[in-house]
C-alpha cells in the first residue's frame, strides 16, 4: 500500500489546517463505516495535537484487546494487538503486545472495551512524534469485530 501524504502540526503555535486540507488526505475506512469519520480538524479535542502527523483523517482497524490504561491526560489508552501490519512501524512492532496504540479523549467519552474483545476502532491515524509509534488518536467509535 503506497504511503499516504500527511498532515503535520509541527509547534504547538501552528495555525490548524484548513478543513478542505484535511479533507484531501486519504480516508482508510471502509464505506459502510465511514457514517462514524468526522468532517473538518481531525484532532478536536486532542491534547497538545502538534505533536502528531495525521496519515489518514479516518481510518478503521480491527484487532484485540491486549491492555488498557489511563494516561496522564485522561486519555483512554488502549494497546491494540493483531491488527493488519499496514498500520504498524518498527515502533509499534517493538513494543510488548506489538499493537497499535489507540487512544479515547476524554472530549469524546467511549465505552471501555474489555481486555481480549475483538474490536474495531475508527478515528484518524496518526504518528506519534515524540513516541515515534502509530496510532488511532482520537477514536471516534469503537464497535463490536464485524459491526
């Protein structure tokens, strides 16, 4: 799969993007779940969102459950194993349960999914910059495996 472009917010002073710019980047999630992508910034309610470059403004991926913790933000941090590699980096391939890092802002509150559940989570997908890992930040929706 050939890489997307992306969208960067290199200082936390940086104008946000225009929405038709965010709106040009590629959506990875399949059309009968694109109803739960947002429209317009990608990272509403993000906390320091300079530090993330979005690859997609929405995309979905399946995968397991492997942990789940929360961040000193208040972000829902939940470690995502047995996703399609498409959406990993040696980053995430090194890290324990070699998941994706998805994570739920408080600004958009989601049920806690059980460690082990099948699911799927739709947001945009972004690298991490400081942390040098892909993830899901925000999730927008999480779903039942197959829902």
């Amino acid at each position: 799969m050939p890489s997307p472009p992306v969208l960067s917010y290199p200082t936390s002073t940086a104008p946000r993007p225009s929405q038709s710019r965010a709106s040009q980047l590629p959506t990875l999630a399949p059309a009968a779940l694109r109803k739960y992508c947002h429209s317009g910034d990608p990272l509403v309610g993000v906390y320091s969102p300079w530090r993330l470059t979005v690859k997609s403004p929405c995309a979905a991926v399946t995968g397991v459950v492997a942990a789940i913790n929360i961040e000193h933000d208040g972000d829902l941090h939940i470690s995502l194993a047995d996703v399609d590699p498409t959406y990993l980096n040696a980053v995430n391939l090194h890290r324990v349960h070699q998941d994706l890092v998805v994570e739920a802002v408080p600004d958009i509150p989601m049920p806690r999914p059980d460690v082990g559940a099948r699911i799927t989570v739709l947001g945009p997908w972004v690298l991490d910059t400081q942390t040098g890992w892909l993830e899901i930040h925000p999730v927008w929706k999480i779903l039942p495996a197959g829902g």
